[in-house]
C-alpha cells in the first residue's frame, strides 16, 4: 500500500539544514495498522505529511495505493488525496459552525458524488464511528471523544485507501483514546483500512499491529503486537 524508498526531507532554519528523513526505506503493506514512534523531530509527522502528499521528498520516491506520487503535479494531488487518504489530527479540526454531519461531508465536496450521495455517505460513515444519532450537533455539543469519532467518520468518508492519524488520543482521557483505538482496530480488521498512526501514547501504540521507531530521520527498529493480528 506504501513504499517509501530512499526518501530524504530536509528543512532549513536560521541558516542551518535540518535533516528530518535520511534516505529512509519503508514498506506499509495493503491491511497493515502501524505505528510511529520517537521523540519529537525524528521524522514522524514528516512521514505522514509526505505519504498524504501535503509535502515532496527532496530525494527518493513514494508510491501508494499503486501510484507514484511523488511526480504528481502540485494541481493533481488534491483531487488524487481527496482519494485516496483521509487525515485524522489530535486537535480534531473541526469547522465550528458547522454540524457534525456538514463538517464529514466537507471532504466530499471535492469528489463527483450529487449532494443527495455526499449527505448518504456522510451518513454512513457517522454510523460506523456510532454518532448516527449526532449528526445535527455542533462540536461545542460533543465530547472531545465525540470529536474525534467525528474526525474519523470526515476521514473514512470517501472511502480512503489509507487513513494517516497524527496524535488521534493525545488530547483524550485514557477511557476515550482507548474507545478511538477500538474504533481504529475495528476500521482495520473490518474495513480493510491501511492505517499509518503518529503516537508517543504507548498504550495506544501496542493497540497497533506494528509500531516502528524512529530516531532523527533514522529507522531503528521494529516491534510487532502479535497478540493484536498478523
């Protein structure tokens, strides 16, 4: 599903280059449910940032879900990521004024599908995270767990290959990141869903099938959960 080959990502600050990724090889294979970890700036969120095609490597190449997109032109991406990958934040990033179900139709609105479609699936993902009955609330009216779940139906909504979650429990209680793990695992083994998770919660992390461990751009090492699945 993912293959990052010699990927190198670089950033300049005050005069000095940062080096983020060092010529890092990666393989995410079609079902798997990964986690990231390391301390902060070993490259984690870089990882994310690059698979969702919100940034370009300065060497090497990506290719998910079959295409190589490191090559894609800058106009293509948002439609080929609107696809293809749903983002799942720690801060939920959900439009305020809008209500639950209006801000998980959002990423809809860049795909063919009629607003009578768009509002159906929207649905159907509200339903899958079990906030059916929660669609005309406002996120002031919901939990912050409620947000999240509301944050992963936006996610699952196109019916993405790959979810790419960044922190998704860091803002919860323990009670409400296990229910969003949960709901993680079940997308997984139910749906089929590739998911890549940026975490420092270690609780969180052994809910995964693997959890890789980065250091200063660097893969160090490997870890597999087998009591989760192979």
């Amino acid at each position: 599903m993912i293959e990052m080959q010699g990927v190198t990502k670089t950033y300049s600050r005050g005069g000095e280059t940062l080096t983020v990724l060092d010529r890092l090889d990666l393989t995410v294979p079609d079902g798997d449910f990964v986690a990231l970890m390391g301390p902060s700036g070993s490259g984690k969120t870089t990882i994310l940032n690059l698979v969702g095609g919100l940034d370009v490597p300065d060497t090497g190449q990506i290719t998910v879900a079959g295409r190589e997109i490191t090559g894609m032109s800058r106009s293509r991406l948002p439609d080929w990521r609107a696809r293809h990958v749903g983002f799942v934040f720690q801060s939920f990033n959900l439009v305020p004024v809008l209500t639950a179900h209006e801000n998980v139709m959002l990423p809809l609105q860049l795909t063919p599908l009629d607003r009578s479609k768009r509002r159906e699936q929207a649905a159907f993902a509200l339903d899958i995270v079990g906030l059916s009955d929660r669609g005309s609330h406002r996120p002031s009216q919901l939990s912050g767990g409620q947000e999240q779940r509301v944050a992963i139906a936006r996610a699952i909504a196109t019916d993405p290959d790959v979810i790419l979650a960044d922190e998704p429990t860091g803002d919860l209680d323990r009670d409400s990141a296990n229910a969003i793990m949960e709901l993680l695992q079940r997308l997984n083994s139910e749906l089929g869903k590739t998911i890549v998770m940026v975490t420092h919660d270690h609780v969180a992390a052994a809910m995964t099938k693997r959890e890789l461990h980065l250091d200063k751009g660097v893969l160090e090492r490997e870890e597999k959960n087998t009591s989760v699945g192979s």
